[in-house]
C-alpha cells in the first residue's frame, strides 16, 4: 500500500511539472489538466489509488486480459478501460482525443518493458505524450541513466537521454508485487522535451538516421565506431570506398546554431555534443546521446530535416501500433 501511495505520487510530480522552469515560461500543471493512462493495469492495485487521487474523468486504461478488464469495470463502473494491447496503442490518436498530452503510468511487463518505452519516445515527436512514471526491471532502468563508459550505457540511454528528462525515483523489491518478480524493479521518471526542444538538439539530424547510426554502433560494442559503421557507410555512399575513406577522416562538424545557443545558456546535454578529433577510434559506450547526433550529421548531412516530419515509427517496431 505504501509503495502504491509513493508511486501515485511521483507520477502526479512527474505528470505536472514543467521543464522550462528557469524562463518562467510555463506553469506546472493542475491535477484537473491530467490526461492519464494508465498501460496494463492488471487486476488493478495501482488503479484502485489513481481513481480517487485522479478521478476517473483524467484517466483511462489499457488492458490486454479480458478477465481483468471485467473485473476494473466492476470495481470502477465510471472508468474508461480500453481491451487492447499495449504495444497496439495508438497514443497520438488518444492525444487528440483527451485534448493533449498525455501521461503514463505502469507496471510494464518486463519482456516489452523497451517496445513500450520506444513507442512512447516515438509519441513525442507529435507531443502526444509528456511524462512517463512507469516501473521495469531495476537492470532495465539503470540502462536508461547509465553514464557514459559503463557496461549498462547502451542504445536505451542514448535514446532516452535525448529524448527526456530522466530519473530513477526509487527501487522497489520484489515483495511489492503479487505474483512476485524474482528481481528488483525501478520507478522510472522520462519527462519528455517534445518536438521542438529535440528538434533544437537534433538540429537537423532525422531521428530514422540516428536509429540507424546508434543501432549499427552497438551491435558490434566492443569494436569502435569505425568497425562499427564501415557496412553503414558504404551503403550510404553506394560502395564508394574513397567517400567512406574520407567520412572517416573527417573532423568534426561545426556545432549548430541551436546547440551553440544552449551551450551558451550551461545546458547539459549540448555541453557533451561536440564530437572529439578522434571519433572514429572510440567505442560506442565512450560517446554521448549528442555525440552520436553529430556522428549521423556528419554521415547523412540534414538535408531538408527540419522541415520533415520527426516520424511516427522510428523507435517502435512496424508491426506495432498504427
């Protein structure tokens, strides 16, 4: 019961706070402003306290088991609960309806604990989606904090270290849930930028590029980015050895505009985007979420990006979702 309390009240934080606090831009949201969903609510422990703390207006569910799906009804005859699987959801669709962003809330099962996260990163791109509080393997949330030169610094983190604001709120041991997990889990905290805070970092970089660019990286993790990208390269350049020659040679870009501005107003992330001379020798886990923006910017050039849409599919896979 304790834990259900801390976790409805580090979503409703997560849910209401603004990021841009130092211009005073914008206010944090009242609780009345909360558009909430609440993914695979199960036979509800969690909705059983976000109902009276929300109200059933500013929430709905989605739940995959029908049983489950009956019992909630019973339980909370007022509350929208839609019999879908999770990976199908279609939050910008959901967006539109509710009038605007929307805020996660979950249990995500553990073996599509990522397919969620990444649709929830592609939901962004339209601002469909603001703020995620969900829980996952405590291994699986520290892979979305992890630093830099660490073994759980993967293609979570560089995603997500892009694409949100994100935080461990605390552990949670196995005790908690019924039928017991046989580790530890995290409550995760993602505040998303949203389309134009990323698009100021991307600065002209198609996120389908960076997918390519870190997917291709990582697999081969214990080589450097060289290894890693020559297939890449060549096919970007259509088998033309010596352009792939030069890409690797080349120094890096000048930073953009954008990142040249927020550097100059302290911002973390764009302090760590200029990609070092010697690049092509480092592994990927020794590179920034930035550096890899300048990496696909040097690759594939910007060429028209700003303009284009981010992309509805980009993280997510196809089969997933409309």
């Amino acid at each position: 019961g304790n834990t259900v309390a801390k976790i409805v009240k580090a979503f409703v934080k997560d849910a209401t706070e603004t990021l841009d606090k130092k211009n005073g831009v914008e206010r944090d949201l009242t609780q009345s402003d909360l558009r909430a969903v609440e993914l695979g609510p199960g036979a509800g422990a969690l909705t059983d306290s976000l109902v009276p703390a929300l109200g059933s207006n500013n929430l709905q569910c989605i739940e995959i088991d029908p049983r489950s799906v009956e019992l909630l009804g019973e339980k909370h005859p007022s509350l929208r609960v839609s019999h879908l699987d999770v990976l199908q959801a279609d939050y910008p669709s959901i967006a539109d309806e509710e009038g605007g962003p929307l805020s996660i809330i979950g249990n995500l099962p553990y073996y599509i604990t990522s397919q969620i996260l990444f649709a929830l990163a592609d939901a962004s791109h339209t601002n469909a989606v603001r703020s995620a509080t969900v829980t996952m393997q405590w291994e699986v949330g520290k892979r979305i904090v992890a630093p830099t030169r660490c073994k759980d610094y993967g293609i979570l983190s560089v995603v997500f270290q892009l694409y949100a604001d994100c935080k461990i709120h605390f552990k949670i041991p196995p005790t908690v849930f019924y039928p017991q997990p046989k580790v530890d889990s995290a409550l995760i905290g993602l505040h998303f930028l949203g389309p134009s805070q990323l698009r100021r970092r991307l600065a002209g970089v198609s996120p389908a590029h960076l997918r390519t660019v870190v997917t291709a990286t990582f697999q081969q993790r214990r080589k450097t980015v060289r290894n890693g990208l020559k297939q890449l390269a060549l096919t970007v350049y259509e088998g033309d050895k010596e352009r792939v020659q030069q890409f690797f040679e080349s120094e890096p870009l000048p930073l953009p505009q954008s990142v040249q501005d927020a550097i100059d107003a302290g911002d973390e992330f764009a302090l760590a985007q200029q990609l070092p001379s010697d690049w092509v020798k480092k592994r990927p886990e020794e590179l920034t979420p930035g550096q890899f923006v300048e990496i696909t910017r040097l690759l594939y050039g910007t060429a028209g990006a700003e303009e284009s849409p981010l992309g509805r599919k980009v993280w997510r896979k196809l089969k997933h979702g409309t």
